[in-house]
C-alpha cells in the first residue's frame, strides 16, 4: 500500500532539486501515475473508483503535461533548473520535507500518516518553487504539483468527495494548464518591444556603454 505513496514522493521531490523547467511534463505523468495506482489500490471496486481513475489517466497524466509541454516550448525559454541549485535553498527543502513528516507522524497510522506526509511535502516544496523561482513556467508547474499533492489527500477522507465535487476538482485543474499554458506562451509586450529596439538600434545601444 505505501509503494504508490513513495512512487510519489518521489515524482514530487526530486525534480525540485535535479529537474528541469522542460522535464516537468514527465513528472506530471509520473506523479499521475502514481495517483492512479494508489486510487486502483485503495478504492472499492465501484463507480466513483472507476471515474477517478479515467480522470487521473486522461487528465492528468496524458491532457495536462501535453498542454504544459507546449506552452514551454511556445515560451522558449533556456531550459534552466525549476529550483536554483544552491545549498541554502536546498537545506530548506530538506527541512520543510522533514518537518512535513514529523507532523504527520503523532496519532496516525503508517499510512496515513506517510500519506499526509508526503501531501504536506510535495505542498511545502512548491510552495518553496514558488518563492525561489520567478520564471512562469516554473510557477505553473509548482501550482500543478500541489494540486497534484492536494488530490492525494483524497485518499485520507473516510469517503471519497462526491462525483460532482471530484469533477469541479478536474475542471479546475484544466482550466488551471489551459490559462497558465496560455498566460506563459504568450510573449511579454515590455521584453519584446526592448529586443526590437535593441535590434533596431544596435550602434545607438553600443553608443550608450561606457567604455
């Protein structure tokens, strides 16, 4: 039972310290996958399961890092680390994940305190992206790991959300890919009007350096 729960984690942690802006499409899927697994091990047989499962595979794991991919590429920005690689911000990504742990551990069983465990990292650590990276692209793919982190945290109700509830969760999730897709694939007026001018006045623009 823990194994789709690790799978997570691990989708969700590692690419905050090794990944790149262009590879998160990948480990959306990968943490969908997860979702999908811990969904077909923890559900009952039944019509709800079979739903949630359709909506993590097709939107999730196929609709969302495929809009996500695009908008990137659209983008073109240089495929830098989605987390600046230094020591101070990684120290505190190690903290937050452990603190998230300890948290979870007092009054719980192991599984649910490693499923509440590993939600509360996977939304600490992007919310640690958040404030470290100012890059659209890689604000978008950290408010898509906590949504991803949030819809773990299904898992842990004693009922699952109703049908309609689960749906609105989908939609929002969509609609987040389709305007944050849109919102970074669209280039800046400020920055782009500067590149013309620079490009249009190249003399005037060596002119104005200081020797």
């Amino acid at each position: 039972m823990t194994l789709p729960l690790i799978a997570f984690l691990v989708a969700a942690v590692i690419p905050i310290f090794f990944g790149k802006i262009r590879s998160a499409p990948f480990w959306l899927t990968a943490q969908a996958a997860a979702l999908a697994w811990n969904v077909a091990q923890h559900g009952d047989p039944s019509l709800h399961t079979y739903v949630a499962l359709i909506e993590v595979l097709v939107v999730r794991a196929v609709i969302a890092p495929r809009l996500l991919a695009r908008a990137i590429l659209l983008r073109g920005e240089p495929n830098l680390d989605l987390m600046p690689s230094n020591l101070f911000t990684w120290a505190i990504a190690i903290a937050l994940v452990v603190l998230a742990f300890e948290f979870a551990a007092p009054a719980m069983s192991d599984r649910q305190a490693l499923t509440l465990g590993v939600v509360g990292a996977t939304v600490t650590v992007s919310l640690l992206l958040l404030s470290t990276n100012d890059s659209p692209p890689a604000q978008l793919v950290a408010v898509l790991f906590m949504e991803n982190g949030l819809a773990l945290f299904e898992s842990l109700l004693p009922e699952p959300w109703p049908l309609p509830i689960h749906g609105a969760l989908s939609g929002i999730y969509l609609l987040t890919v389709l305007v944050g897709g849109w919102l970074i694939a669209t280039p800046d007026p400020v920055a782009a009007n500067g590149a013309k001018a620079v490009h249009a006045d190249p003399v005037g623009s060596e002119a104005a350096e200081p020797s």
